[in-house]
C-alpha cells in the first residue's frame, strides 16, 4: 500500500513580484532622472541669469568708475564749478530733465539709446551686449529717497556743523558730496544699479607732492594748521619750529628727537591727490594781462598791459621799462605800478609815489613776476592777485589781500620763492597754488592754502622744495582747494 503524502499549495500567489518590483524600481529611476534632468535645467538657468546679472552689474561699474574719473579729472581745477554737473547739459535748473546727465563732457561723448528712463546710455565695449546709464545727484536731492523731502535735521546733519546744512535742493552743492547712480543693462531685460559717495578731501595748510625741507622758526598754525609730502618729510624744530595740527609724509618723516606737532606726527601714510596746476585754468579770474616779448607757444609779442581779451590796450613800457608804471586804469584804485625788464622778460611791480600805492585786481602775467616794491600797508593792504606762467618772485616789503573774486593769492606754472617780508592779513586767506617748486624764506607771513605740484623743474630760480627762515602760514579753511575721493558704496535693489 502507497502511503499518502499531504499536499501543500504551490505559492502560485507569488507569481510576477519580481517584475512588479522591477517596474517599480524603474518607475522610481525614471522619476530621479526626470528630477535630476529638471534640477540641472534649473541650475542651467539660474548659471545664466547670474551670468547676465554679472555683466549688467560690471556694466554698472564701469559706469561708475568712468565718471568718477571724469568728475575728479574736472575738479583737479580748484576753479571748476560742480554745480554745473548737477545742472546737466542745459545748465537749467527749471529744467530737472537732464539734471545730472553727463553726455555734454567731452570724455562721455557717444551715448545710446537707452531703456533707462533717463537716458542715454553707453555701451561698455564696441559689439558688447552690455550698456550703462550715469546720473549724478548732490547728496540732498529728493530724488535720492524717492522724491521725499530730507528733514531739516538731515540736512544740518550732511553738514556737519559748524559747515552750513545742506539747502535740500539737488542743484546746488554745499557740502561738496555728490552721489553717482550707474545702472547697468544686459540681455533679457536684466539690470543692476550701483551708486557711489564722492566726498572732498580736506587738504592741509602746506602740501607738496614730493619731498620738503622745513628748518627756521616756522610757525604753521590754524585750525587746519597740518603740512604733508607725498615724498619725504625733513624738520628741523631745534630752532622753535612748530606746526599746530599734524606733521604727515608718505615717504619717511625725519624730525629732531623730541619735536613734536600738535597733531599727528607720522610717515608712510597715504597719499593726498595734488591737482594739476596751469596758470591757464584761472585766466577768467584776470582783469589785466601782462604780456611780454613772446608768447608761450614762441611767438612773438608786443610787452604791453591789456585787458583779458587784448582787444585794450592800457599801456606800453616803453624804452626805459616805466611806461606802466605810473598809468591808472579808468575806474583803477590807482596806477598799475609795473615796470618792464626787456633783459629777463619781467614784469616788476615796484610802485612809485606816496604810499607805494598800486591798482587792485587780478593779473595774468606770460612771464615771470617780480614784487620788488612795498605796496600796501598793514592796516590798508593791497588787494592783488597774481597768476603767472612764469615764475613769481616776492623780495621786496609788500602788504597784500587776495582779490576778492578769485579767492587766490598767487598761481605759477614755474616756481615761487619768497625772501621778503610779504604780510597777508589771516582774515583773508587765498590758495598760492605752484607747479614746480617752493622755497619761503624772509619775515614772510602768509594766510591760507599751499599747494606744490612739485613736476620736473623747468625753472632754475628754485630746485628744492624748503620753508625755512621766520616763515608763518595759518590756515583755518576759510578758503578749500579740494581733491575727491570714493568714501561711499552701495548696490540699490
């Protein structure tokens, strides 16, 4: 007999599991690949938006780095006026339109058509994708808050005091910070906007771009009482020299051991941006000119003094050199005083007569000056300024003011050397700006700025940059030469 075996069922119930599971192992690779292919589209788009995000915002940059240039390279003249880039193109300040725009400036020259609303705008490079707008503002235009009015607490406060407040306006600068907007453009309507502070610099009493030697008993005092070299620094102080703010040179500063300034006394430091010095800068300052034997391009001329056009001629010095120096201009304070050295090609102004009484005003000379003479006096000193694209040379006695109007006392493309006993009231302080060299010697007091621009000499009447003797500057910034600098930036949203 066969025994009986039990049957069990078959596991027909797990029949298809592996391909089930298989299926659904490629339904989930299927959706990782889709995800993964997604997420690299996505990184894909946003490399690209980031990518033209970069180039509208070096657009942008270059926008601002291009009229910063341009706007520091117009204010190297003390004399320009930045209100007349706040005004724009038109100099209307009824007309807000183009308030700010840049395009009438010879370097930004060749705009664009432009999305910005206030165009125009220029292209980075020449086939670039990539174009920029540049608008200024003064720091309390209303524009700069979105047309909302500074308060009267924020405009004090840009002074700061004691400088006056702000006037809340936009077209006319006080405090000399200005802003820069540049808004950069790229392709498929990507943009970005940059803004910029420019703010002055405040320059010291004394400053030369190169090395300087001070020894005597010099005395630079004020407020703003400070001497810096973009070179070296020597001070000699054994012999009383004081200077009441701060001793500073980008070079090396040597002093005697124990001497010490009022303020900081330091070496290496930075450097503070010297101007480009042209007697022609101030020319429209000038009531007379002083011409000589030649012009400075070589041509011949005729000495003689005119007025600023040379279309009037007031005088000829003759064969003897005096013919100026007795004549009084119509409606003049008094006679020119100058007299005319053929030899040397100078002009001398040694006035004549009780007093030594000259005419106030502002003369342009094309060759070099000499003050020989005692004009003025203490109590009524002379009102005169002298701009010279030769050198200037005080030996004589003379009590002067700068000429109202110019607020400058000297200017010369060559040096300047002082051995006299020259007196300028500290009530009216003016810029002596100097394209080559310096050396103050004498009793010579002085009032207000020195600038020395300190370039190759073409002059030999000074080689060295000294302050020595019994020499006083003082200057409290009643009168500012300023030089800009980027103390501001911001990407806006």
């Amino acid at each position: 007999m066969t025994p009986h075996r039990p049957s069990h069922p078959r596991p027909g119930g797990e029949r298809g599991m592996a391909l089930v599971s298989a299926l659904l192992l490629l339904l989930v690779m299927s959706g990782l690949a889709i995800a993964l292919t997604a997420s690299g589209r996505i990184e894909v788009a946003m490399g690209d938006n980031e990518e033209l995000y970069a180039g509208a915002r070096a657009a942008a940059e270059s926008g601002l780095n291009r009229a910063a240039a341009q706007i520091m390279a117009l204010t190297a003249n003390p004399a320009y006026p930045l209100n007349n880039l706040l005004l724009g193109p038109d100099g209307d300040a009824a007309d807000t339109a183009d308030n700010g725009l840049m395009m009438h400036l010879a370097d930004m020259a060749g705009s664009s058509p432009c999305p910005h609303p206030n165009g125009p705008c220029w292209f980075v490079a020449p086939g670039s994708p990539y174009r920029y707008n540049v608008r200024l503002y003064d720091d309390d235009d209303p524009a700069m808050k979105g047309g909302i009015a500074f308060t009267n607490a924020e405009l004090t406060a840009m002074g700061p005091p004691p400088d006056p407040p702000e006037d809340g306006t936009g077209v006319t600068d006080v405090n000399r910070r200005i802003v820069i907007r540049a808004t950069g453009f790229g392709p498929q309507g990507t943009t970005a906007t940059l803004e910029q502070m420019l703010t002055p610099i405040k320059m010291p009493a004394l400053l030369v771009d190169g090395d300087l030697e001070m020894f005597g008993s010099v005395n630079i005092i004020g407020s703003q009482g400070s001497v810096h070299a973009n070179g070296n620094l020597d001070i000699d102080g054994m012999s009383g020299l004081t200077v009441s703010q701060n001793a500073t040179a980008s070079g090396t500063l040597t002093a005697n051991a124990g001497w010490d300034p009022g303020g900081l006394e330091s070496g290496g430091m930075p450097e503070i941006p010297v101007p480009d010095i042209f007697a022609d800068d101030y020319f429209d300052d000038a009531d007379f000119v002083l011409h000589g034997n030649v012009l400075p391009d070589g041509t011949p001329d005729t000495p003689r003094i005119t007025n600023k056009d040379g279309t009037t001629t007031y005088c000829l010095p003759g064969g003897g050199g005096d013919g100026c120096r007795g004549v009084t201009p119509s409606g003049g304070t008094g006679p020119f005083g100058f007299r005319y050295n053929a030899a040397s090609n100078t002009w001398d102004l040694n006035p004549q007569g009780s007093g030594n009484n000259t005419n106030w005003a502002t003369y342009f000379a094309y060759t070099d000056v000499k003050i020989t003479g005692n004009p003025g006096t203490t109590s009524s000193p002379i009102l005169l300024t002298i701009i010279a694209e030769g050198n200037i040379e005080v030996t004589g006695n003379p009590d002067l003011r700068p000429e109202p109007l110019s607020e400058v006392q000297f200017v010369t493309e060559k040096d300047l050397r002082i051995a006299g006993n020259i007196s300028i009231p500290t009530a009216f302080e003016g810029r002596i700006m100097v394209r080559e060299q310096i050396d103050f010697g004498g009793s010579a007091s002085l009032a207000g700025q020195v600038i020395v621009q300190d370039v190759p000499s073409v002059s030999t009447l000074v080689e060295n940059n000294r302050v020595h003797g019994t020499v006083t500057l003082s200057y409290n910034g009643l009168i500012e030469t300023v030089a800009y600098t980027v103390s501001g930036w911001r990407e806006t949203p």
